[in-house]
C-alpha cells in the first residue's frame, strides 16, 4: 500500500551534497539504537559517505519536497549497502519505495546484510520476497549476529536453491 506520504515522495540519484543529509540520517539511528555500537565517530561516518560510499554508488534518495526523507545505498555487485529512513518518516511506506527502485535497478537478484537484533528490517525485508541465506555470529565491524538476504526475480529453482 503506498500512503499519501509516500506519494509526495520522488526517488533520485544522490549528489555529493546530499551526503551529509544521508550520514546524519544513519548517524541518528545509531545513536537511538541501544543494541547498535558506535565503532567511527559521527565525523568519520560523513567522511566515508562523501568520499566512498557515494563513489561506489549509486545512492538513492527519497526526496520528500526538497528533504531527504531517507536513502538506499547499491553497489556494483548487486548489494544494498545501506538502507535508512529519517525516523520521521519510517513506517509510511517510503522504504519500500526506495527497495523496490533498488529492484528495478538491480534487475534480477539484489543482496544485503542485516543485524540479527534488527527485527524490524528483517519482517520488511522479507515482506518484500527476501530469504535468509546466510548467518554469521557476528563477521563484521561491530561484532554483531548477522544474516544475509538474497532477493531474485525469479524464484529459484529447485536444483539451484
Ligand atoms: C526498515 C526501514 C528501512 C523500512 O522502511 P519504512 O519506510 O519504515 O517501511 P515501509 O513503511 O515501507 O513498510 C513498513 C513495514 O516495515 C516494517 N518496519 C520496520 N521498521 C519499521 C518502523 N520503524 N516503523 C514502521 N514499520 C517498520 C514493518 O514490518 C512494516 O510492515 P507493516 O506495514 O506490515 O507493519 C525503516 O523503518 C528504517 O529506516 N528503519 C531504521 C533503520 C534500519 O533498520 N534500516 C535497515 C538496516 S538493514
């Protein structure tokens, strides 16, 4: 269902300006998560947006009337690797605006990595037809559980699942 917030809600590549916009989005949501651990300071987290995750893009952005709403990061090989809505504007349907323009980019198979303590993202995620694949006890920078997801547009076949 898409809500009438979502509808004021356009989808556009980022410009290395917006980057600041988008680290401060992921950088509240750090510090509002009590299980998240800050492992770079909040400065470090804007330096890596404008210097590379936005040049390993691209990154989207829902801009909503001239706001950045929230952002969804796609690298080359096919991974979102960040999706992040302004806390004021989660749960109106403008993250699964951004996923599915991530779909239609992606083609045919998108992946991601997602905290286990992250139910939230995990009910969404596989609302939006994707399937766990893999799980780590905690294989990343902060030491946390975990699990990769694997959309396709294709279901998968038995002899290939
Ligand atoms: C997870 C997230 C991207 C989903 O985007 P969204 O715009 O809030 O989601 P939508 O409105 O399109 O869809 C809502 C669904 O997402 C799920 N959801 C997850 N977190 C939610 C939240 N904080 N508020 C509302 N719904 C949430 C619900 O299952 C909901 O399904 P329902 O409508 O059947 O109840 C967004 O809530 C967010 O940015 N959360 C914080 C950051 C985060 O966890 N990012 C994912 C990192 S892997």
């Amino acid at each position: 269902m898409t809500s009438s917030r979502a509808a004021q809600v356009s989808c556009r590549d980022a410009t290395l300006a917006d980057m600041p916009a988008c680290a401060g989005i992921l950088n509240r949501w750090i510090d509002a998560t009590p299980w998240m651990p800050r492992v770079h300071p909040q400065e470090d987290v804007e330096r890596h947006y404008r210097e590379s995750v936005f040049a390993n893009g691209p990154v989207i952005v829902a801009d909503c009337r001239g706001e950045i709403a929230g952002f969804l990061a796609l690298s080359a090989d096919g991974f979102v690797t960040a999706l992040y809505l302004d806390e004021r504007h989660r749960g109106v349907g403008i993250g699964t605006t951004l996923i599915r323009e991530a779909k239609k980019r992606a083609r045919s198979e998108l992946k991601l990595w997602t905290f286990e303590h992250n139910g939230g993202a995990q009910r969404f995620y596989e609302r939006e037809g994707f399937l766990p694949v893999r799980r780590t006890g905690g294989d990343n920078e902060e030491g946390l559980p975990d699990i990769l997801y694997h959309w396709r547009s294709e279901p998968l076949r038995e002899r290939e699942a």
